[in-house]
C-alpha cells in the first residue's frame, strides 16, 4: 500500500476528553518502506495496542489516531526537531534509530524528503488535532487533551532500569490544572502499581505545545509500560487480554475523572 486517502483517523464526541494517538500507525508508504533495512521493517517501536486499550473507555470522548508509522515522521515531535530532552539518548522527528539505539536506514531520509514528510503526515495530524481541540473547546469551554502512548519497560539506551507501569507527563505541571495532573497520579497510585509524574517522560511535544491552561486547553500524557498489557514486549507484541482488562479498569477511570474535572474548569468559549 503506497497512499492513504487521510493519515488521521477521528472520531468525533461529545466530551471534553481527547484522546491523543500518535504513536499506534504502522502504516509506511511502500517508497518510504524500502529504504528501511531489516531492523527498520520490524517497526518494534510502535505503541502496540494502544487503541485497542482505550476503545470504548469513555464513549462520548473523541479520538485522533495518526495513522502512519512513526519512523515515517514522529507526530509527537515538533516540526523544528528540537530534543525534548537534552542530554539525553531520544529519537527524533524522523528517527534515525530505533530505541535500542539501532540504525533503521538502509537510506537514511534526506531533508527534501523530511520537508515532504511534514507536509504529508505531520501537518495534517497536528491541524486535525488542533481543530478538534478548538471544536471541544467551544462547545464545553475548556478541553482536555490526553495523549495515550506505551513503550517497552526496559530500554538501557533510553533510561536505566525498569520503567513503571504508569508514566504521567505534564511538563512539571505547566501542561495541565493540578486537578487534573491529581486525579490521574491518585488514580494511578491507588492500582498499587508502580508509578511515577514527570519522571523519565515529562511529556512530548503535543503536550507540551497544546497544554495551555491559562486559555482553557489542557494536556496530559500517559506512557504505559507495555509489560502491562502484552504478553511479551518482543515480536509479535501480543496483546494480552487478560493483563489488558485489568489495565482498563483503572484507565477507565482516569478518562472518567478527567471528565468530571473538566466540568469544574469549564467556562465561557
């Protein structure tokens, strides 16, 4: 398959929820995809399942999945490439390793190619998102943007040690109203999990660019550890339905605080 008719797949609700999915695509355009070598072409780094998590937690929420993979251009990175992250091993707006800090190239993307990317993928994800916001938030006077990701627990080229089931990024609280950064580390601290807020992932760009609290626009980020809801977190990344069930629960009930939290914050559009 070498064309998508739209990169962004949404469901529209009625909520003030958003839900952020820029990382669960595994769509690569076939000129793109053969110039990725062997490792490349496992597409390991994907957030696996995660759409399939969220599906049906909070029915009026709306959705806005980026449908291409992020080795073709990373929706949650800015469109200047700057590091989330200085000093520290990451990938970037078109990621020249994957997370283990692996070349993916055969030929690595030359920067005619990345400026086509932005304008074919990454544009069209962010101006649907940022539309959605808008639209949410001129119909409830506040949204909130909660941006769903999962990485592999173990990754040394990225952090040291295992990494917590959940990972609650609001930029040290500049993204979001400490309700909301509350009711989600409450939530998660009382699954008897382990957890953390603002730890190895403080949040990426989208949450960073759209959490602006002071006009009403909040955004929070979730990395899951993938050890909670698959059965390994190598090939094939198997979801697993029992690990996946429990893990909905408590996420059910994050999405549903949010929510109520959003009633307290709303005012006039």
């Amino acid at each position: 398959m070498s064309a998508l008719a739209n990169p962004v797949e949404v469901v529209q609700g009625d909520s003030p929820i958003i839900l952020g999915l820029p990382h669960t695509g595994t769509f690569v355009p076939d000129e793109i995809r053969a110039k990725l070598n062997p490792r490349g072409l496992e597409l390991a780094d994907t957030d696996w399942h995660i759409e399939r998590l969220y599906d049906g937690l909070l029915p009026g929420a709306t959705t806005v999945r980026a449908l291409f993979h992020r080795y073709v251009i990373d929706a949650n990175r800015g469109p200047d490439d700057a590091s989330l992250y200085p000093g520290q091993n990451t990938t970037g707006l078109v990621p020249t390793t994957d997370f283990d800090g692996a070349p993916i190239w055969i030929d690595a993307p030359t920067e005619a190619e990345i400026a086509d990317r932005k304008a074919r993928f990454h544009a069209p994800y962010h101006a649907t998102l940022a539309a959605e916001i808008a639209r949410v938030k001129a119909k409830h006077g506040v949204a909130i943007l909660y941006d769903c990701h999962s990485i592999r627990s173990h990754i040394p080229f990225l952090f040291e040690g295992t990494l917590p089931d959940f990972n609650i990024g609001t930029n040290l609280g500049a993204t979001c109203d400490a309700a909301i950064e509350k009711a989600v580390f409450d939530i998660s601290a009382a699954t008897g999990r382990t957890h953390v807020l603002n730890g190895r992932f403080k949040g990426g760009w989208t949450t960073r660019h759209y959490g602006q609290p002071q006009d009403g626009i909040h955004a929070i980020q979730m990395e899951l550890a993938q050890s909670s809801h698959l059965t390994t977190e190598a090939a094939p990344f198997a979801y697993d339905e029992a690990k996946a069930e429990a893990l909905r629960k408590p996420l059910r009930a994050i999405i549903e605080a949010l929510e109520t939290v959003a009633a307290t914050l709303a005012r006039p559009a």
